[in-house]
C-alpha cells in the first residue's frame, strides 16, 4: 500500500483547493478553448500551460498531444498520470488540473435583448437566468426563445415561450442550457395602422389581438375616419397582397396593415 509524505498531502490539498476558483475540479467539464495549468508533483520539468486546441487536445512533454476535452478536470488528469505511468515516465505520478480560464462554458445570446454576446455558465444555468443577465429582452423582442443545441454532431433547434413561463409561471419549460448553446431572440410581430387613426405607426403585435385593440394602440379614429371604411391588406401564403374586408372582433395577424378610410359624409 502506498502511503502519502505530508508534504505530498499538502501539495494535494492545495492544488484540489486552487481548482475551484473556476469550477470544482470534480464537476469542470472540459472543452475546446480553456486554458489548464496541468502540474506533476516534484516534476517542475512537466508543468504545463495550454489551451485546448479546437480538436480537443493539449500538447503535454514527453507525451506529445493528449485528448482531454469532453473529460472533467480529475478524469483527466488520472488520465495524464496514466500514460506517464504507462509509458514508464513517472513512477506514482500525482497529476492535478486547474482551469485558468473557461472559454468552453459559454453560451451565446443573440437578438432582441439588451446586451448580447457571450456569457459564462456555471452548472444547471437556466435560460431565465442567462436571459436576465443579457439585461432581458429588448422592448423590440418577442415572448419566445429560440436555442440552438449541438448533439453528437447535429444541430437541434427547438423554442421556449418566455411569455408562458413568466406570464402564466410554466417555469417546467425553463431549460437548464448545456455550454455552446445558442438562444436567439426574435423580433417581435408588429403590425401597420395608416389612414384616419389618431397615430398611424408600426405597432408590435400582441397575442389574439384583434382590429379594435389595434385601432386604440393607434390613438382611435380621426374626427374623419369611420370603423366601417376598416380594411386589412395582408400577404397570403404564395405571396399575393390581398385586401380583407374585417370586423372589430377579428384577430390580426403578423405584419397585417390596417387601413382606415375617410368617411364619405
């Protein structure tokens, strides 16, 4: 049985303690992009600072490129012990990690928020979290997240309704984000109000809201305009503009014009 010096039990207590500063050792998940300072005990001589290469790798001495990435922080540096052990390089090497900085834990934010760019993620970040520290979403945003995820090579692409989680507190669909996500925030629907309103405009587009609410966010009728002469222009599937004869009751769709004519008398 082999039994550790007190230095030796020092040195590995310090190490583990230094690792946490980023991430528990235990928990990082390696990836492309951070940067590890790999140290063997009493091996001054095969202290390492490297990135990890887009491949996966490091460059480590005597070892030449070792595949770290998609491995946590202690896996991979039993892993290192082992090929120094293997090809009998180190006898009982005692090998620790510590991440100087993680690229690879990140996600990004795109669209319609306040403050878009990257953001680090610590374990089980959810999207309401990530979304709140991007400054939330811009007056211009919609209610809905759209994340793109990469799985075992294939792009997946699939939508979050911020409004239900927030509005109607459906919070089973705030997703915890895996690093290298993509969460993309749409514009908003709008719709166009012109003729004989108050404030012809483009407005954004509630959901299930219909002529009336449209005409009231535009002010209401001018003292010449009238709620029979209310027609809708709008582009059907294949492309065509047509003109729709619609009530007070009736829902707009995105991107719908509004059209109030002048009355007659």
């Amino acid at each position: 049985m082999r039994i550790l010096t007190q230095a030796k039990i020092l040195f590995l207590f310090f190490a583990l303690a230094g690792t946490a500063q980023c991430a528990r050792a235990a928990d990082y998940l390696l990836g492309a992009g951070d940067s590890i300072h790999v140290q063997v005990y009493e091996h001054d001589d095969l202290t390492t600072d490297d990135r990890i290469s887009d491949k996966g790798h490091i460059t480590f001495p005597l070892l030449g490129e070792v595949n770290i990435a998609g491995m946590r922080t202690v896996a991979a540096a039993a892993y290192i012990g082992e090929l120094l052990t293997q090809k009998k390089l180190v006898k009982n090497p005692l090998v620790t990690i510590k991440v100087v900085e993680s690229a690879s834990q990140q996600v990004s934010v795109l669209g319609q928020v306040n403050k878009p760019g990257k953001y680090k993620i610590q374990a089980k970040a959810t999207l309401l979290e990530i979304v709140a520290e991007a400054g939330g979403i811009s007056a211009t945003g919609d209610d809905h997240a759209i994340i793109v995820r990469n799985e075992g090579g294939e792009s997946r692409r699939f939508e979050v309704s911020l409004g239900d989680m927030l509005e109607r507190g459906l919070l089973s669909q705030n997703i915890t984000l895996e690093r290298q996500d993509v969460i993309y925030v749409p514009r908003a629907p709008q719709f166009y109000v012109f003729g004989e309103v108050q404030r012809p405009g483009v407005y954004r587009l509630e959901r299930g809201m219909t002529v009336l609410q449209a005409l009231a966010v535009g002010g209401g009728l001018s003292q010449r305009g009238t709620a029979k002469g209310v027609k809708i222009s709008r582009r059907s599937a294949d492309g065509l503009i047509l003109s729709v004869d619609v009530g007070p009751t009736d829902v707009l769709l995105p991107d719908d014009v509004v059209i109030v004519k002048e009355r007659l008398f």
